[in-house]
C-alpha cells in the first residue's frame, strides 16, 4: 500500500511548477555544470531559517557572482570577497563563514577541476552510501578536521540534511531535480533528513528513532530502498511537500496511508481507532 501511494505522491509533484519557493530554483539557471554545482552548494548551505529569508540570502550571493559562479571564484580573493559581502548575515551565518566556504570551494576546484570530481575522488561504489565520499568532501571543502557549521561532516554524527540535500539535486534528474554528476550512483544516496521528512518516516514506520541524526537518515533510506533500491530517496520531494503544502490533494494522499489532519493542522497515523499525533507545520 505504502509503496502505491508513494508512487502516486511522485507523479503528482514530480512537476518543476511545485518547486518554488524552494533553493533549488536556483540551479534551473544555470546549464553549465560547473556553476550549478557551485550554486547548488551555495544554496545548500543557506537551506535554513524561513523560507523567505534563505531565497534573499542565496539571492544575494549568487548576484554578486553576475552570472557564472565558477568564472566569479576562478578570479575572486578573499580580500575583494571581504568587499563585496561585506555585511553578510544569514542567521548565524556571517561574512566570514560565507567567504570560508567560497574560498574552500574556490581551492577544491582549482585542485580537482570540479566539485564532482573533488567528491568522487573519495567515492567507491564498494561504499554502503555516500556518506565516506561526503565526509572527504567536507575535508576537501573546509579543510581536514576544521569546522563550518555551513557543510557540517557525517564524521560527527550529523544527519547532513543539507549536503544530502545538494547531492539530491545533483545526482538525480527527473521532473524536480536537474541533476548533472554523472560519476556516483543514486543508490547511494542518503535521505536529506529535515522535520517534515522525519515526522512522515516514523509515522510511516520507517524508523522509530526519535533524533534526527545520521544514523536515523541511513535507516530511513534502507526504509525507503523498499520500495526503490536504485533510488531510494526517489521520494523525498514529494513527502516534503506534503509537510508544505495545504490542499485537498495533501490530505486525501495522507488518509490513503491512514494519516489524518486535524483543524489545527496536526496530523495522526490512525492505528485501530487511536492515534499519535504530530505537527506538519
């Protein structure tokens, strides 16, 4: 049952219209795959804090790159970057930790070509996941054993929500996600585990565990091989919209995997007359 109704959620959203607002508008500008990479991890990494917020911030970064990020880093230093984003604040993020990240973008570049050959340089498909290959990226990208709370390493324990989220949009192509790296498999992907994907993952059964942390994210992502073992988070746009979105269409698919909603937007699995209940919002 479950299975059905996750693939009637993806035909349903699989639809670039029921991307915006979300970070991931952005890369549909860019079809060099140099600079949507580069954007992608941008964006990424701002991926937090009202919605509104993280699409002025990446905005903002992105503008000042006058359209082609990786032309803008091959040229930029950290004394102009200091300039130009000078006054940069997205939440905790301040200019330093953007130009942190810039500029270690900037040296794995010029070290590896691209960033998907900076990740796959420490990919195997020997690998359970990506999560190895995530981790020497982040070294790559920070610096081994630094720390950026903008690309947080899974060596820490982190679910990574918003680097599993980049890889998503990088790796997979389909109606949502424009895709572009070629050299690592979509089966090796990891659920970006944010609230709503939680929520519906313990109410569907997918995990028990009650910390969104990187153990939690494999566990859901074996979950979901269940029912797509080459592409297990296949249907993570969908579900997360479902946490968005308020419509008939959102509460019919929910009652179809015995979820309700309730007047005040709380949702329940229904389970022989009794419920446990959540919040979507």
């Amino acid at each position: 049952m479950i299975g059905g109704v996750l693939e009637d959620l993806y035909t349903r959203y699989n639809d670039r219209d029921f991307v915006e607002p979300d970070p991931l508008h952005f890369l549909f500008r860019y079809d060099d795959i140099r600079d949507r990479e580069i954007a992608g991890l941008i964006a990424s990494s701002l991926a937090f804090g009202s919605v509104g917020q993280i699409m002025k911030s990446v905005e903002k970064v992105l503008g000042v790159m006058c359209g082609s990020p990786g032309e803008y880093l091959s040229r930029a230093d950290r004394t102009g970057m200091r300039k130009e984003f000078e006054g940069f604040r997205h939440r905790w993020v301040d200019q330093e930790a953007l130009i942190n990240l810039l500029d270690g973008i900037k040296t794995a570049v010029r070290k590896f070509g691209t960033l998907e050959k900076c990740f796959a340089s420490g990919y195997s498909n020997k690998d359970r996941d990506i999560v190895p290959a995530l981790t020497a990226f982040v070294d790559e990208i920070i610096g081994s054993g630094k720390v950026n709370r903008l690309v947080p390493s899974p060596s820490r324990g982190s679910a990574c929500k918003r680097l599993n989220l980049f890889l998503r949009w990088m790796i997979r192509s389909d109606g949502v996600d424009p895709g572009g790296w070629n050299m690592i498999s979509s089966s090796k992907l990891v659920i970006p585990l944010d609230v709503h994907m939680h929520r519906f993952s313990i109410l569907l059964g997918l995990t028990e565990r009650n910390q969104a942390d990187l153990k939690t994210a494999r566990e859901v992502t074996e979950s979901m091989k269940i029912f797509s073992p080459v592409d297990p988070v296949k249907y993570d746009f969908a579900l997360t919209r479902l946490g968005i979105r308020r419509d008939d269409d959102r509460e019919s698919l929910l009652m179809r995997l015995g979820i309700g909603i309730d007047q005040s937007g709380k949702i329940r699995r229904v389970i022989e007359g009794q419920s446990e209940r959540g919040s979507v919002s």
